[in-house]
C-alpha cells in the first residue's frame, strides 16, 4: 500500500509527487513556526518546481479545513463517548488537539494538495552520481 508509485508513498513520506525520491519540505518535522511548511524550491532529483504559480498553495487551505473538521469530530467523538466528558471538556480537548497537530496538519495539507495535480512519472529515476 505504501510502495513508491502510489500517492499515499509520497504523501506520508514527504517526498517529489512526480519522482517520490527527493524531498518536498526542506526540513524535517518541526514545531517551530518559521520551518514548518518550508519547502525545497525545486525537487533535488527531478528538478519540479513546487510552487507552480504565485499563491498555488492557498488551495491547501481547504485541504486543512477538511482535516480540521475530521479531527474535531473524532476528538470529540472519542472525549465524549469513551472518556465521558462534558460539552466544556469536549471544546478544551478538541483546541489542545488542533494546537499540538497544527504543524501537521499544515504539512499534510500542502502534500495532499500537490499530490491532486502531480503524478507519479516512473521516468524520473534517481540522479547518477
């Protein structure tokens, strides 16, 4: 299921949606603010550039929207029916939740949305030394 070619390889690894060999954030996961969502301008190995047009990653931001709402519902799904808590509870457990999974949220919102336009080509092999 996680084999390279597959859109859920590169989305869970990070990687090039086009050669799911180089790199699409430039730095590893991270909480702090500055670093989380920087990426590479280009692909190291196949050379994609990722932001294609100006403003190309504002998409990602439903993206994040629809992630949001997921882990709200499960949150308080979860608080609510496993841990009997109240509403008041429900809420505080649901905003300590999107606080501590905002940095990964936003990373995988910026890989789903590239992996929406870019394929996987297999003619992007490796770099030869």
């Amino acid at each position: 299921m996680l084999k390279k070619g597959t859109k859920l390889y590169s989305i869970f690894k990070a990687k090039c949606p086009r050669c799911h060999e180089g790199d699409f954030f430039a730095h590893k996961f991270t909480f702090n603010p500055n670093k989380v969502t920087k990426l590479h301008n280009n692909c190291p190995n196949c050379n994609l550039k990722y932001m294609m047009e100006p403003s190309f990653f504002y998409g990602a931001m439903y993206v994040n929207y629809g992630l949001t709402v997921a882990l709200s519902v499960a949150v308080f799904v979860i608080s609510s029916l496993f841990f009997g808590l109240s509403l008041l509870q429900c809420f505080a457990a649901i905003v300590i939740a999107l606080l501590i999974l905002a940095p990964f949220n936003l990373r995988l919102s910026r890989i789903i949305w590239i992996n929406m336009f870019i394929h996987f080509d297999k003619r992007f092999k490796k770099k030869q030394l």
